[in-house]
C-alpha cells in the first residue's frame, strides 16, 4: 500500500483540513466518529455500509478494546501555535476522528508573524512534531506522500510550515513533498503584513516543495460570490483539489496513475511545480438541472478560467503539462478524443516542445451523490501572475521597511528577505520565458556547437 500522510499547519491548514477529512470519510464511506462495528465489516451484504476503496492510503484500522468496532485513523497530523481551531475541532463534527495526541496546539500564536512561526515557536515545537510524523511513517507499509496543507499569509502556516518543510525534505528525502497552500486575497484577509509571510513562504516552496497545489483566496472570493452565491470561501472544499489528484490512488480506474507518476508527468523543470488547478462542474445548485453532465460538457468547463482555482487567467500563458481526473461513468477514448480535440483548437496555449503533455486519468467510482466530476490540474506559465501579484505587494511595503521590525526584532536579518524576494523573481521570469520563446529559437549552444563540429568532421571526410 502506498500511504500519504497529512499535515495541517495553522488556523486555514486546520479549517481547510477538517473540510478535506469529512469528505475523505463521505468518499470511502467511513463515519465521521471512524467507527465500525466487527459485524457490520464482514457482513456480505451489499447494502451494509462498509469502507470502499483502497481506505488505508489515508487512514490505518485500529481495533478497539473488546474487539467488537474496528476504529478508522486519519494518518494526520494537526498543528496550530494557538489552541481556537483545535479546540473548534476537538469539539465539532470529527471530535472522536483524529487521535488526540496527533493534535498539537501551543498558546501563544505566531501573531501573523513568519519568523515567529519559523524560529520561536517553530524551535518549540518541531522536535515533537517531526516525532508525531516519523511514529506516523512507521506505521505505514510503504509511504508515497506528504500532503501539507497551509496558508501563507499568516505566520503559523507559513513560518512554520516552512520550517516543516525544509525538516521534511532533509530527513525523508525520498518522499514525495506535495503542498496545499492557500495564497492571500485582500479581500477576504485582515493580515497586514501578510506580503511579507508570502514571499518569505513562496521562496520555501520553490526549493523545497515537489508539488504545490495552489488555492487562491481572490480565486475563492470570486467564484464564491458570483458563481456559487455563497460567502464562505471554505465552501469549496481542497478535497476537490489534492482528493482529486490521490484519486488514483485510492480507487481503481481505466486509467492509472499515483502521485509521483503525476508528479514526473507534471514538472518539466524541478522549481516550476506551482499547480493552477479547476474544477467541473462548478455551478450553482439551481443550475445543475439543466446541465448534460456529460464528457464534452465537463471537460469544455474544465479549461474555462472561471473554474479555476487561481485568479489568473490561463490563456494568457502557455500549458506546460496538465493532468485532467474524472470521477463517474467514463469513457477513456471519448475524454481523450475530446481532450485532444481542444488541444487541436488551441494548439498555441500548448508548448510545443512536450509533444504528450496531457495526462488523464478515470475512475468509475463517483463521488457519493454527485455525477461525473473531474479535477484539473495544470502546469501554466500564467501562474506566475499570482506570484507577480504576491512580490508588488511586498515590494510597496519593503521599499519603506515599513514593519520590518516585527521579524528583525525575532532574529531574522534583511539579507534573508533580499534573497527569498530575489528567488520569486527568478521563478516569475522562469515562467515568463516560457510563455513567449518557442523554443526552435532556443536551441541551447552545445547542441550547436555538436552540429558545428559534425559538419567539419563530414567535410574533412569529403577532402580525403
Ligand atoms: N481559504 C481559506 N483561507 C483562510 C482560512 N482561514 C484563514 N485563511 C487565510 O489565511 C491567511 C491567514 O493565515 P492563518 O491561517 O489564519 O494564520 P496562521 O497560519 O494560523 O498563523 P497565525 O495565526 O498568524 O499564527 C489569510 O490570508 C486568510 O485569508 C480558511 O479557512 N480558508
Ligand atoms: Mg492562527
């Protein structure tokens, strides 16, 4: 079996997380209290509910004393450096799901401060963290995957997600880093330093992270408002996102993948891992009676920019690889005519130099009540506009130092926030030279110089 073990980290890792566990237990038809009796596990029946799937990717079975239930345990692993949202969850709809000594709160917060997150509380609390996770992989037959999920506005999330991170990638080099990391909006955000968690995390993510699925707050704000009519952003849920790339994983399917085949098919290049991902259908209640629901349909929506998780819009860049996940009655040849078929249509926003850069995947499993939904997820140069976005931001702030004082009063010195602002600008302009240069145009010098030396050998054959 091949595990994958979550971290949530923070006030939004921890909110967004409890959304993704209710709906990972509704997917493999586990209660939220993870309880099942004996009886019911090995009744034959159809009919009785009983876990479906391959459950023990995200959770382990434990058998309770007396030995009549059998208790399901999320492989998680929750850390904030306040006690709110733990306590909120020790007390809400999944209290009797996590094991209590897997959540670990401190008092005192980070107080929306990365290098509060990242040194002082962060130096308190990593050692029991990393011990909470290392007892965690030994639990598991052979681990894939870490999924981290986080904000990187606030200090918690980001500060000591980063620290997480960078402890993560030094000790289990092997395995696969995979992040869910919510980028601010100022709409829906009262953190004002908020520029600076998010250049200080970014550049984190770029040398550490394998793969960073990215949930953008203004992204959330805008579908929620004018699409869905709705005014909490956790109503779309991250499940949608990471659930939807492990659903391979989880399910048997037509066409098979797991997440470090997708993670080889997706990253051409190992610092352009920011995943734009989408949804379909992503509509609004009244409107789902007068959907078809069908294969062009779903897939149609799923390239629009509206499903987009990301405020940006795709089509002003270039598709460097995508992966495209169906959940429901499928039909592997018609999603790949149809896929094919609008990479045809708009072959310009495809990059020519991966000549198969679409990966699909299907599982006949739908999820419970829903019919035929896919997940997108996209590596496009046009992500470069949120980290564009993320850097003016800080850049209007740092050009006046203004509240510089708050992380070099924790220890950290300038040069730090010069080299992470300096490693965002890289990547932006990474993605930029491949949203523009074909790259007949770009052949690199040594291959030129190959040629060169073959055309004199040929001609020195010619004298002779
Ligand atoms: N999508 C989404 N964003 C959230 C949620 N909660 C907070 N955020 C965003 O996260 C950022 C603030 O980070 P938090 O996660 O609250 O901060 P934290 O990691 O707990 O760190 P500190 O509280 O500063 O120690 C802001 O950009 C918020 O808009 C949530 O439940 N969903
Ligand atoms: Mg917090």
């Amino acid at each position: 079996m091949r595990e994958i073990v979550s971290v949530q980290i923070g006030q939004c890792g921890n909110q967004i997380g409890e959304k993704f566990w209710e709906t990972i237990c509704i997917d493999h038809q586990i209660p939220l209290d993870g309880k099942i009796s004996q009886q019911a596990l090995s009744d034959p029946r159809e009919d009785i509910l009983k876990p479906r799937g391959k459950y023990e990717v995200y959770f382990k079975e434990i058998g309770t004393y007396g030995g009549s239930e059998v208790q399901f345990v999320p492989r998680s692993v929750l850390v904030d450096m306040e006690p709110g949202v733990l306590d909120s969850i020790r007390g809400g709809k999944l209290r009797d799901l996590f094991k209590p000594d897997h959540m670990l709160n401190g008092q005192d917060g980070s107080c929306n401060n990365w290098a509060k997150g990242y040194l002082h509380q962060g130096g308190e609390y990593i050692e029991q963290t990393m011990e909470i996770i290392r007892r965690e992989c030994e639990s598991c037959d052979c681990i894939q995957a870490f999924q981290l999920a986080h904000s990187v506005g606030g200090g918690t999330g980001s500060g000591f997600g980063s620290l997480l991170l960078c402890r993560l990638y030094d000790e289990f080099p092997d395995i696969l880093l995979m992040n869910a990391s919510v980028l601010p909006s100022t709409q829906v955000s009262d953190v004002v330093v908020e520029p600076y968690n998010t250049i200080l995390s970014l550049a984190y993510l770029v040398d550490y992270s394998n793969g960073v699925f990215c949930i953008d707050n203004e992204a959330l704000y805008k579908i929620c408002m004018n699409k869905l009519k709705v005014e909490r952003i956790n109503y779309i849920n991250y499940y949608s996102t990471l659930g939807g790339a492990t659903t391979s994983l989880r399910y048997p399917g037509q066409l098979n993948s797991d997440v470090r085949k997708l993670s080889v098919n997706m990253v051409p290049f190992p610092r352009l891992h920011f995943y734009m991902t989408g949804l379909s259908p992503l509509v609004h209640d009244y409107v789902k009676p007068y959907l078809k629901n069908d294969i062009a349909e779903v897939t149609r929506d799923l390239f629009e920019p509206s499903n987009m998780l990301c405020d940006c819009d795709p089509r002003s860049g270039r598709y460097l690889t995508f992966a495209a996940i169906y959940r429901g009655q499928t039909n592997t040849r018609e999603i790949e005519e149809t896929i094919m078929n609008f990479q045809n249509k708009n072959s310009s926003s495809f990059v020519e130099w991966i000549p198969h850069n679409a990966k699909v995947a299907s599982c006949d499993v739908p999820l419970k009540g829903r019919g035929l939904k896919a997940t997108f997820i996209a590596n496009n140069t046009s992500i470069q506009n949120i980290l564009r976005r993320s850097r003016d931001r800080y850049f209007k702030m740092m050009k006046r130092k203004a509240f510089l004082h708050w992380y070099t009063a924790q220890g950290m010195e300038e040069l730090q926030f010069m080299e992470a602002e300096a490693n965002i600008v890289d990547i932006i302009s990474e993605y930029e030279q491949y949203t523009h240069v074909p790259v007949d145009d770009d052949i690199p010098s040594e291959f030129c110089e190959l040629e060169d030396s073959l055309e004199e050998l040929d001609s020195g054959f010619g004298g002779l």
